[in-house]
C-alpha cells in the first residue's frame, strides 16, 4: 500500500507541474488547427530542395499532432504534391515538439532545456530532410480536386461546389470559431494523446520511486551510452512529444544527461512502426532506411552538443529545478488545473 500511494504521490507532483502549460498548450493547438490554413503550408511544401525542407521545419513545429497523426498529415501533403524532403522534414518536427509540448517541456525541465529542444529538432528535422535528397523524387500523379468528396472541413457536411460556399452553417462566428478551437484542442487532440500522456506520467512516477541514483550513476553514467540506450528504446516506442517529458524529467533527477533525454525526446515521438511501415510504402525501403539512419545520426550529433552546451554554462538540473518550481505557478492554480485537465481527458475519451 506504501508503495502504491508512493507511486501515485510521485505522478501527481508530475501532474501538477505539468497541467497548467498543458491546458494553455492544448487550447493553442486548437488556435493553430482553426486559424492556420493547411492549403497556405501545402503551397510551399513541393519542391524537392532545402527551401522546401526549411519550411516544413518551420511549420512543423508548433503544430499539435502526435507520430500517429502526423502519418495521414503527411500523407495528405503528399496528395497535395509535397515533396518527399519536406515530409521527411515535417515528420521529425511535427511530432516531436508541438505548442503543448513546448509549454511543459517548459514546466518540467526549464527554459534551457525548453529553448534548446526547439532549436535542436528544427537542425534535426533539417539533417533528415536533406538527406532525402540523396534519392530522387517520384511524385505520384493524384487529382486531389475529386467533387465527390467536396465536404466542410469544419463539420464535414456536404458542401457546396463553388468555392464560396462551404455549407449551411456560419463557421465565421465567434462563438463557432471558439467552438472549433475547444472541439480541437481538447476533444480531438486530448483523445489522442491523453491517455499517453497519462501514461507517461505514472511511468516517469513509477521511476522517481522505483529507480535509485545509483542505477543511473552504474549504468548510465556514460554519455555515449546512455545515448545509445534511450535511442533503442525511443526508436521502436510509441510515445507523444508530451507524455516523453516526463519520463526524461524523472531520469534527470536521477543524474540521466541531457543529452541522452534529447535523444529519447527526439526519436520516441518522431518514430514508432507504423511511422517505418507508412514510409516504405510510400516512399521504398531505401528511402525508409535513409530516414531511419539519418535521424539516429543527427539525434546523436544533437545530444552530443547539447551535453557540450549544458556542461559549458554550468547547468545543474536539481538547481534549475528548485528555481523553476519555486517561482511557479500558485499551489491552488496547479491542483485546480490538474483536476480540469482530469476530467477533459475522461470526457474526450468517451466520444
């Protein structure tokens, strides 16, 4: 029974640090789905060369989808005549930040931490994007203006035509936009990755309880190593951008370098098997492997510097902590927070 309520204690210290950045995350990535046009980033996603990847890096970024939604994401920009180093771009920097992401990266381990993980995954994502370049580009040839599937992107009923139209309702008003906003933010994508997020929490509790300083200090104490490690476990799991922080949060604590949890944030969101399968068929085996070997060796390179930059300012994780956490959020305002962010989980989870 100690141990459970241990366990549980741990979670919820997690939990109230985080929710607080999750819900305001949430409700930007749900002002991000509404107000951003999807036609404006596929028009500059189709040319097979470093403009196109850069931009992918850039759009990818702030956007909430998980290394699940990215697929058809991708897949859809594909349609639409994206070309193969921009998805290959979009689909390392997509998944593995994310305005929900950034905010409690933020929250659990700082602004170092948060700044660095953002400017580390766009040189990652460009890495990858290049190194697509190396195989030629063949476009599949699709017409995407199919009138039988002429449907409201916002509710999905049959629309009208002529591109004036979009249906019966009036999705111009400010009560629909804001609809829209909350439906997204926390119906859709809480669906998606709530339960995941959840999950990381318990685990990263499960560690700070379980897991003495001792084992890191043994057995990844190692730089090299301990980046090695996360990546194998990272690459075939399937974790969000979000539920991953908390798992890295609980490692450092235990001494875990921050290089090493840059490579598991890195290539647990980015990868999983699906996101393998999808590209062979898309893309061919070679291009599959391609991706794979180049999103090891820049995620490598990357955790390697950022141990370099941590140990050259000086940086102490504890210390960052008890700083972070001291000038927080009021005690009030995080319990509040976790129990609505509790509660929208269990609602979007019934639909």
């Amino acid at each position: 029974m100690d141990i459970l309520k241990g366990v549980l204690i741990e979670s919820f210290n997690l939990l109230n640090a985080m929710s607080p950045y999750l819900l305001v995350g949430f409700f930007a990535a749900g002002l991000l789905k509404v107000f951003l046009r999807e036609d404006l980033v596929q028009r500059h996603l189709g040319t097979h060369n470093i403009q196109s990847i850069f931009k992918a890096a850039i759009f990818g970024i702030p956007l909430p989808l998980c290394s699940c939604g990215v697929i058809p994401a991708a897949l859809a920009l594909r349609k639409q005549g994206a070309s193969k180093a921009a998805i290959f771009s979009f689909l390392i920097s997509t998944p593995t930040t994310g305005v929900d992401s950034i905010l409690a990266t933020f929250a659990l381990l700082g602004g170092f931490y948060t700044w660095f993980r953002i400017l580390a995954t766009f040189v990652v994502a460009m890495i990858v994007g290049m190194a697509a370049l190396l195989i030629k580009d063949v476009k599949i040839k699709q017409n995407i203006k199919d009138e039988k599937e002429h449907s409201c992107p916002h509710c999905h009923e049959e629309a009208a035509k002529e591109p004036a139209v979009c249906c019966s309702h009036d999705h111009n008003k400010f009560g629909s936009k804001l609809w829209q906003v909350l439906k997204f933010g926390f119906g859709d994508l809480l669906k998606d990755s709530g339960v995941s997020i959840l999950l990381g929490i318990l685990i990263g509790g499960l560690i700070s309880y379980f897991v003495p300083t001792t084992f890191v200090e043994h057995y990844l104490s190692n730089p090299w190593l301990s980046m090695l490690i996360m990546m194998a476990v990272g690459i075939p799991m399937y974790v969000c951008s979000t539920g991953s922080i908390p798992i890295v949060a609980a490692l450092m604590m235990k001494g875990l370098n921050p290089g090493a949890g840059f490579v598991f944030l890195i290539t647990g969101p980015a990868t999983n098997a699906v996101s393998f399968a999808v590209i062979a068929k898309e893309f061919g085996f070679k291009s599959m492997l391609l991706f794979l070997v180049s999103l090891i060796f820049a995620s490598l390179l990357m955790g390697w510097v950022f141990n370099l930059a941590w140990n050259f300012w000086g940086m102490n994780f504890m210390t960052i902590m008890h700083h972070h956490h001291g000038a927080g959020l009021p005690v009030w305002i995080n319990y509040i927070s976790s129990g609505i962010f509790i509660v929208l989980i269990l609602i979007s989870q019934k639909k």
